[in-house]
C-alpha cells in the first residue's frame, strides 16, 4: 500500500507562492515596534468644544458643562427630571 501527500505538498507550494520574493541585494527596514498615533487639528478642535462629525452643532465643552451642573446645585436651581430617570431604570431592567 502506498500513502500520497500530495495534500500536504500542494499546500506547502501554495503557501509559498503567497510568500513575497527576496529580492537580492534588498534589506528590510526594522521597524522601531511603537505604535503611533495621529489626530488631525480639526479633530482636536471638535474634541474641544464637544462636537461631533455626526450632528456638526457645537455643544458646551465637557468643563464648561461641568461647571454649570456646580453652579446650578450650589445654587439649588438644579432641577432632575424624574421621568427620565424612572424611564432609563425601567429600560436598564427590562435589558434593552
């Protein structure tokens, strides 16, 4: 009884025809193994005031949001819309 691999060869030859030729005479470039990372000055700008590229209207910027919530309680003008809190509690429980 005789036992072909030609599987075993045809995949190791496809294998290697994927396989991107060395070129002589050429040396890969090391690369440094840091990740880098880019951002645009337009989106830094929208991350200032908080905009999106979805919605383009210009909203308060986080601080600046953060510091009228401080006002509005120190104040004790903050006003808490209880239908909304009781609908978010009801969807949390309900999973959706």
């Amino acid at each position: 009884m005789k036992i072909y691999e030609n599987g075993r060869i045809q995949s190791l030859q496809a294998y290697q025809k994927n396989q991107p030729a060395a070129k002589p005479g050429l040396v890969k470039a090391k690369s440094s193994g840091k990740d880098e990372l880019s951002i645009s000055q337009e989106a830094l700008e929208m991350a200032q005031v908080g905009m999106t590229p979805a919605n383009g209207d210009k909203r308060l910027s986080r601080t600046d949001r953060l510091e009228q919530l401080k006002q509005l309680v120190e104040n004790g003008t903050y006003e808490v819309n209880e239908h909304k809190i009781a609908d978010k509690i009801a969807r949390y429980l309900l999973g959706e």
